[in-house]
C-alpha cells in the first residue's frame, strides 16, 4: 500500500482512538490505539507498515524522550537519583538475567541466550501508557517520576543488553568484558555528547538572534528538529546512545529554558504548542504500530500444530508475572534499604502499596516490540534463529499482559491514595469550571449597558454553551437534555403565538400593507420551522446564516433574518412591539412559575433580539468587535480572580487552578490574537 495513504490511515485512526476514548473513560487510549492496529491489519488485505529499529529509534523514540527530557524537573530528578539510576540499569541487568532463566526453564526449546534476549527487551518501560491511566486516576507523584524518569535512561541500556544477548545467539560469542566496556562508552559518551550538542545547539540559537534573526517559526523548527540532530550524530558518527544524548540534551534545554523564557515567551508558546501536535501523533502512533505487528507475531507461531493457544496464554500470563514480581521485589528492597540506610529523612518506609504502585506502572510498551521485531531470522551459520516466532509471540503478549493487568489493577490502588501533604479538594476541576463560567455569566449581565446589549447576549449564549457541555454523567445529559428540549421548544412556541397574535390583531385594528404582512407571516413560519427542528428547517437556517455572513462581509450585515424582508421603519416598529409583547407574556409566565431555566432562556433570546432592532445597524458594525474583545477581556480577568478566591479558601489544589488558568488564557490568546504574515 501506498506509504501517504497509509500514514493517512494510521492518523484517521488516531483521531478515532480518542473518540472511543472520550465515551469509555476508564479503558486507556493505548490499549484503544492497540486494539484499532489489531483491528486494522485483520480487516485490510495486505495492511504493513515495516520501518527498521533504527529509523524507529530515529523517528520515534529520540523526540518522545527529548521531550521528556526537558519537562523533567530536575530537582526530582536529582533527589531520585538513586532509585532512578537503581531501575534503569540494575533492575534491567536483574530482570535480564533472572528473567532470562526462568523464560529458558519455563520454555526449554528456547536457547538460554535468547532467553537473556527477551528478557532484556522486556526489561525497558514504557511510561506513555501509564500516563494515560494517570490522567483518569489518581497515582502518587513520586510514583510517577520514578516511572518517567527511569524511562529516560532504560530503553538504552534495556536495548544494548538485548543487541548483546541477540549478537551472543547470531555469533556464539559473548564476552563480558567487552559488553561493560561498550555499555559503558554508549552511556558515557552518549551523555557527554548530549550536553555538548545541546548547549551548541542553544549557543547557535543565542547568536542568530544576536544577528536580528527573531523569526519565532525558524526558530521553533530548529527547536523541534534537535533531537532528530543530535541522535543522528551520536549514533552514526560516534557510536554511542542516542537514546541517552538526547535524554541529556533535553535536561540542558530546560535548564537554559528557565532562565531565558520570559524573553521569548511568543517562541515558547508556539514550541509548546507544535510539540503538543506533535506528541499527540507520535504517542497515537507507536501504540497503532504495536498493534498491526501483533497479529504477524502471533501467526507464525499458531501456525504450529504442536503450540495449544491456551499453553501459549499460560506462557504470557507467568513471564508476565515474573517480569513484574521481579521489579515488585526489587522495588521493596531498594525502599527498605534507602529507608534504613539513607543520611537524609525524605524517604518514607517502605509498603505494600506503593511497591504494588511501583510495580503495576512498569507497562512495557512500543521499545519491547521494536526490539523483538529487529530479532534476525537465521544465524551466521545458516540456521533459523531458534523459535524466533514464539518470542515475537511472547513479547508482544508481555506487553499486553502489562497493559491490562496496570488498566485494571491501578484503578484499585489509587482509591482514597494522595500525595504527602496533599488534601482532597472540596471540588473537581469540572465542578470548579462551572463556577468560573457562572461567574463570568454574571459578569457580562453586571456589565451590560443599552449600547453593548447585543454582545453581551451573545457572549452569554457562548458561555452557556460551554456550561452545557460540561454535565459528568452522559446519561444525566441525555434524559436532561430530551426534557429540557422539549421544554424549551413549547416555551419558544408560546412565545412565537403571541408575537403572531399581536401582528394578527395590528392588521384587524390599523391595518397593514399586504406585501409587509405576508414578509411577517414568511418569517414567522420560517422560525417556527427552526423551532420544530426538521431538515427542512435546518436548511433554513444554515442558508440563511449564509447570507448573513456574507452580508457582513461585505458591509451589509442585518442582525436578524426577519428584518431582512422588512425594510419599511414601521415594519421595524411592528415587529419590536411583537416581540415586546411576547417578552411580557414569558415574564408574567416567569412569574407565576418561579424560577424556569427554559423561560429564562427564551426570555434571553428575546431581549437580545429586541436589542439587536433597536441598535443601529451601522453603529454596530462598528462597534460589535470592539465591545466583544473588550468586554470578552473584562470576563477573563473576572475568571482569573474567581479561580483565585477558590485556591485561597482551598476548594481547589494549585495543579486545578493551574489547568483553569490555562484554560483561560487560552480564550484570551484567541481574543487577542492577530494573523501577522
């Protein structure tokens, strides 16, 4: 198949993961993206996507730990050295070896040495699962760095000891000796290169924008192909890791980042935001990618009259145990020992929980199959490489086991689990939202004057429409939302009666022009059939806000498609005594009933309607966008002070009140955003 329209597929793919998502909250996106590759490659004929480990490596991995790299915090990073450094690379030695031992007297047929070789690309985990679940659970912090940060630095050292251990089952050699050398010149010489090419590339930066170059896009681009840079250079000039390099590389960015990003705060913004792109893609992709190569490891190896399914099951099920028994084990001892003998008191005594945390988030992911798929298919001597399709098979039913077994075991743990010195919030971040939007919603009405009456309403129907879509239980939406409709729909049908009534008893008492009064009766019907919500209506109403918008466009703009046909100032007069005296009608219902959210609604679209009649056409062409962009900013600073009020008294944690912020500063880019070519 062609390579741009399968690309194009794996994207199309993508954005359907995150849909699935959005409906089954509590099943990872990962495993979604997993299950559509699965999907994918049994449903199309002939669907592949072969791409080597190096170019992998290249494409895939150097950027996503880059940018780890760089969001790391590196006081974390230097306070969980020791455990850090204890999971990379001890932890995949022991996984490595004892792994190795057990998949060899588990499965017989499978040569000690490949045995070290699947275990040793087990070994590596995969942090971008986990956060996925942590997104939707609660995991304790420090569980969570250890995860990402030794994920810096194991992939490298998991890749090098299973190239050995593959290189040991090709060749027949091995030699310890030599291994530690080379390990140890990948690692240094990877990070040495690292810090050099990464303050290189950042000095470079420095004297371009010395020479007056302070194009944000050129230098966001350059910002986004260093680590395509730099792994290239360490790893084809120089031989050492890549992997390692740019995990350094990105360390050196944040730390110049802190001290420089208020100067460039326009390129930060705009890196962040095309790094965020591209992360969305790449972290979709990888998962995609492990699921079309699922099925083609499985297949060799079902092929084999003499393999039962469920034995080969059993296999995952207990390499998979023992893989995570081990980092449970090593988990607990390494806590025990930094608890008792560690100089400083900022480790806690070891428990059954966190080491169960520990343990869990250990998924392995898109590493393990990229490594295990590089396994060559025959020795130097000619022969096939032994049961090289039941290792694919047992890595990637590993990788699976993990997935799973974190999906449905972390939910569990993080039950009623907060981080030390953190309390529970009084509210959630959707239910924090809400007040923000109230507040702003009350805002706009305190600040609402005769002259910005139009924009006002129009800006509250846009902050209503938020609020709606932010109700936590779908089903509570649904059944809300088919009464509230209904509701709705009679209240704007009673009102539309009496506007028809009024115009009805204008013609009998006063009289009317013919043409004026069928222009009413066509515009009357015309809403009616928009209230009714039916095709036809729906064509309406979209043709009709058509024509508007190129009316504005062109400097016609009239704000309602009634007044269109009647041009007439008596016409205009008739229908804002209409409307005024529909508005009396839904105020005394309003009245009678009390509190009516559907009354109040429509009483809203009337009095913005009755506004838009009485406000010049032409004082509001000139005026709409500069009172929207005005009275737009007023609202945010009132969303920013009650999102304060509410971080004060403690009803949201700092990290809450730094997502509303954002969330705010994100309509404040747009209101204020200019295109500048």
């Amino acid at each position: 198949m062609d390579l741009l329209l399968t690309v194009l597929i794996l994207l199309f793919c993508l954005l359907i993961s995150n849909i699935v998502s959005h409906y089954t909250p509590y099943i990872p996106t990962a495993l979604i993206q997993v299950a559509l590759g699965v999907i994918l490659v049994v449903v199309v004929e002939d669907f592949t996507f072969e791409i080597e480990t190096e170019w992998f490596l290249l494409l895939f991995i150097a950027p996503l730990l880059y940018n780890d790299g760089r969001h790391f915090p590196r006081e974390e990073l230097w306070r969980m050295r020791g455990p850090i450094l204890g999971n990379a690379i001890l932890l995949v030695l022991l996984t490595t070896v004892g792994g190795g031992y057990f998949i060899h007297w588990l499965v017989p047929s499978i040569p000690l040495t490949a045995a070290f070789a699947l275990a040793a690309i087990l070994s590596p985990t995969d942090p971008v699962a986990v956060n996925g679940i942590a997104k939707r659970i609660h995991i304790p912090e420090k569980v969570l760095n250890l995860v990402r940060g030794e994920s810096l630095i194991n992939d490298a050292s998991g890749l090098v000891a299973f190239n050995y251990a593959v290189a040991a089952v090709v060749t027949g050699y091995f030699s310890l000796r030599e291994a530690v050398l080379d390990f140890s010149y990948k690692f240094v010489a990877g990070a040495v290169l690292g810090l050099v090419l990464g303050l290189l590339i950042i000095g470079i930066r420095y004297l371009l924008r010395k020479q007056g170059i302070s194009d944000v896009t050129f230098f966001t681009l350059l910002h986004v192909m260093t680590p395509f840079l730099i792994f290239i250079i360490t790893e084809e000039f120089l031989h050492a890791s890549g992997v390692i390099a740019v995990v350094v590389a990105g360390i050196v960015h944040s730390l110049v980042r802190e001290r420089t990003e208020t100067f460039i705060a326009e390129e930060q913004i705009l890196t962040e935001d095309i790094w965020k792109i591209i992360l969305f893609i790449l972290n979709g992709i990888v998962f995609l990618l492990l699921g079309l190569n699922i099925p083609p490891s499985m297949s060799g190896i079902l092929e084999d009259a003499d393999s039962g399914l469920w034995r080969l099951v059993l296999y995952v099920v207990l390499i998979g145990s023992v893989i995570l028994g081990i980092r449970f084990v090593w988990a607990y001892l390494f806590a025990a020992y930094e608890y008792r003998f560690s100089k400083t008191e900022n480790f806690a005594k070891p428990n059954l929980k966190t080491t169960l945390f520990v343990s869990l988030t250990g998924v392995r992911g898109t590493v393990t199959m990229v490594g295990v798929l590089s396994i060559p298919y025959a020795l130097e001597s000619g022969e096939d490489f032994p049961n090289r399709s039941l290792i694919l098979f047992l890595a990637a039913g590993t990788i699976l086991f993990t997935l799973i077994a974190a999906t449905l075991l972390l939910p569990l743990l993080s039950r009623g689990v907060m981080d030390e010195g953190e309390s529970e919030p009084e509210m959630n971040l959707e239910e924090a939202r809400k007040r923000v939007l109230l507040a702003s919603i009350n805002k706009i009405k305190d600040e609402m004057t005769e002259e910005n009456e139009p924009v006002a309403y129009e800006l509250m129907d846009e902050y209503k429409l938020r609020l709606s879509q932010l109700e936590p239980d779908a089903k509570l939406v649904e059944q809300k939302s088919k009464k509230y409709q209904r509701k709705l729909k009679e209240t704007r049908l009673m009102a539309l009666k009496e506007e028809r009534e009024y115009i009805e008893n204008v013609k009998k008492k006063q009289g009317m022009d013919q043409d004026m009064y069928e222009a009413f009766e066509k515009s009357l019907n015309r809403r009616e059939q928009a209230i009714e919500k039916n095709v036809r209506a729906f064509t309406i109403y979209l043709h009709g806000k058509l024509i508007r918008a190129w009316k504005r466009f062109r400097g016609h703009y009239v704000k309602d498609e009634e007044t269109r046909l009647i041009k007439l100032q008596i016409g205009k007069d008739i229908q804002l005594a209409a409307l005024q005296a529909a508005l009396r009608t839904l105020e005394n219902r309003l009245k009678e009933n009390g509190q009516d959210e559907t009354i109040e609604t429509v009483i809203m679209e009337y009095n913005r309607m009755i506004s838009g009649l009485k406000t010049p056409e032409s004082l509001f062409n000139e005026n709409y966008d500069i009172q929207k962009e005005e009275l737009r900013i007023i609202v945010m600073d009132m969303g920013r002070s009650e999102i304060f009020k509410m971080y004060d008294g403690g009803q949201i944690t700092r990290e809450q009140a730094k997502e509303l912020r954002r969330y705010v500063n994100y309509l404040e880019s747009v209101t204020l955003h200019e295109l500048i070519e």
